[in-house]
C-alpha cells in the first residue's frame, strides 16, 4: 500500500514559522509528514520519498525529472515567498 508522504523542507524557514500546530496536526492526519528542518534535505533523501509524496512544503528543487518521478504529487507550497527558478513551473502547469 502507498504512503501519502508531506515532505517539509522548509529552509530558511521552521516548522512553526510557516503553520500552526493545529495545521501540522491536520497534515498527520493526512498522511506521513517528514521533516528536515535544520537542513536542506538531501537529494537522495527527496529522491527516495518522491514515488509517495503527494505535497511539498519548501524550497525543494524540482525540476522536471523529479516531477516525473513523484505522480502522486499534488501540490508544492512556496515557503519563501519568491518564484526562485529552482522548480520547473511550465511541467507542473502541464501536470495541472
């Protein structure tokens, strides 16, 4: 069976910067939360968990070829509040 995995990586920020905990109560609820938060998380950490995952908290890059290996994802949430060049914003349209 799959694991609905949240990956949250979300440098610069923290955990509690960017949700409350009721909102992060509410995400457990939903599936597996896995957090890196006192670094980046390391590429083949991200590559292992993308077959699972189903929403991103971060700045996680993403170009295409990591989008093409998570098809269960749904949503990336921008923590950052930029649009840094790190994601490929044109697959994911084409992903709807």
């Amino acid at each position: 069976m799959s694991r609905n995995i949240i990956l949250v990586d979300p440098l610069p920020r923290t955990l509690d910067l960017i949700m409350t905990p009721d909102v992060r109560a509410r995400l457990e609820a939903l599936g597996e939360v896995v957090l890196s938060e006192d670094r980046p998380m390391p590429d083949a950490e991200v590559d292992a968990l993308l077959p699972d995952t189903v929403l991103i908290f971060g700045q996680t890059a993403m170009p295409r070829e990591r989008l093409d290996r998570a098809p269960r994802l749904r949503a990336i949430v921008n923590v950052e509040t930029n649009f840094l060049p790190n994601i490929d914003y044109q697959a994911c349209n084409e992903r709807g």
